[in-house]
C-alpha cells in the first residue's frame, strides 16, 4: 500500500538481532487500532536486552495519518503480520507472536493458521467482542455518513494509562470503515480459538477503558482445553506495554517464551 505520509518520529518499526541461546527465538510485536510501534517498543527494547530476536511492525497505515489508514482494512493488517512471520521464521527457529489490543485479535488469529510453525502466542488487551453500546450497532450506517470519528465515540480512551507522562501518539480521528473491518472479522477469530492448541499468555487489565476485561475472559474460556496462561495485570489501563505492568510484561513473557521455546525444540528433536 502506497502511504501519503510520512512516518511520525517514533512510530517507526524496530528491531534487533538476538543474542546468546535465546537469539534464535524470535518474538513478533503487534500494536494496536489506530496505534504504532511506538506503544511496543519498550517491551521489545526489554526483550531485546533478555537476548530474544525481537521485530516490533509497523501496521499498514499505522504511525502516519489517519488518512493513510483510512484505506486500509483488518485484512491488510492481517497480511502484513503473516508476512512479518513467515520472515522471522527463516531467521529464528521458534517464534512467539505477540500483540496488544488489535495487535492481540491479530496474533491469536493468525496463530490459528500458522499453529505448525510457531511456539507460542501472547495476547494484551486483545479483542474479540463487538462493542456493547448502541453505537456500535449504528456502525455500518454511520460508516457511510461520516468517514472518521473521535476515539471516545469509537470506544476508545485516549492515552489509556495509569502512569502519567505517557504518549502512545494514537491518531486523533479514527476511520469508521477500517474499523468496521475489524468488528466484521471478530465472530470467526472466535470461532477458530475453539480449535487453538497453541500454548497461550492471555494478560488483561481490570481497568480497561478501552477495551473490556470480558473480552480476555471470552478467549480464556474458548482456550480453556489448551496450554493457557492467565495474567492480570492490577496496575496498569489498556495500554500496559507503556505503563506500571511492563516490567510484570517482560518477566512474564521472557518465562513464557522460554518456556514454549524449550517445550517446541523438544519436541522438533525428537521427531
């Protein structure tokens, strides 16, 4: 996709190259709606120091104007971290995809497809559940009267941190369509969690103003067959990757990735 505009400072994607035994697990970072790498990086930056592989994306759209992101939709977001994948899995031999909010519904979507490939999957914040306000019901026909929107009347809260001084640089106006994209795919990420075997960190926040705990709680109990980890997170709002859990965020998926990693070479051995 052609971009107009340029890339805001910050909001580029990142990278870095692993070190020591961990350097060949590689962990995919996937930001959310209307956000960009800048709400990762943090956590990849941490990660990175553990001695992971880590790629932080750069969603179609993502990180210039909401203009460019009015052109895109939930399938262009999804093609890009499939791609982002299958590349990370010519250099590392195990990968764990990990996403916060949209960056979640679009791990643990692709995780469906590409189970056989990758060790684990962690979930911040994802969603999986349209929204249950009036609002969200009138989003096909507000779609064709007005193209954006303000994030509160999208049910999103700006800066949705604890922590003061936080600037995940979110756009300020939200294209109506591309996020009906989103809502329009959500029955069938369900659907396919039914079937997920792949080991899984499910991390919410009680105090989410963005997006529902329940959703957290609907995709641990679609998993609740498989390898599943609950993690909740008391400190921070929707954006944890930039607030008082990151540090909880590092530890828990350093141990997870460990984890699943060691689990999957085993298995590779023995086969």
């Amino acid at each position: 996709m052609l971009e107009r505009y340029p890339v805001l400072r910050g909001a580029e994607p990142w990278s870095a190259a692993g070190q020591g035994t961990r350097g060949a697990i590689g962990l995919l970072l996937v930001h959310g709606f209307t956000g960009n790498p800048v709400s990762m990086r943090p956590l990849g930056e941490a990660l990175a120091e553990a001695g992971f592989t880590v790629e932080v994306i750069r969603l179609p759209g993502h990180g210039t104007h909401w203009r460019d992101m009015k052109k895109t939709r939930y399938t262009d977001w999804r093609h890009a971290v499939v791609r982002a994948t299958e590349a990370l899995r010519e250099r590392c031999s195990r990968v764990v995809l990990v996403g916060l909010s949209m960056g979640g519904t679009l791990v643990l979507d692709v995780a469906c497809t590409q189970a056989a490939n990758l060790s684990g999957v962690v979930a911040i914040n994802a969603v999986v559940l349209a929204r249950p306000d009036p609002l969200a019901k009138l989003a096909p026909l507000i779609e064709r009267l007005i193209p954006v929107v303000p994030p509160k009347l999208a049910g999103l809260a700006e800066n949705d941190m604890a922590k003061p001084g936080q600037d995940e640089k979110a756009y300020s106006l939200v294209p109506v369509a591309a996020g009906n994209s989103l809502i329009a795919e959500l029955p069938r990420v369900r659907e396919q969690l039914r079937s997920l075997k792949l080991p899984a960190l499910i991390a919410y926040s009680p105090q989410d103003h963005s997006v529902q705990p329940q959703n957290s709680h609907e995709v641990l109990r679609l998993l609740r067959a498989g390898d599943t980890t609950e993690l909740v997170l008391e400190r921070s709002y929707h954006v944890a990757t930039l607030d008082y859990d990151l540090e909880l965020l590092v530890e828990k998926i350093t141990e997870f990735a460990d984890r699943v990693s060691s689990r999957s070479q085993t298995a590779s051995a023995s086969a």
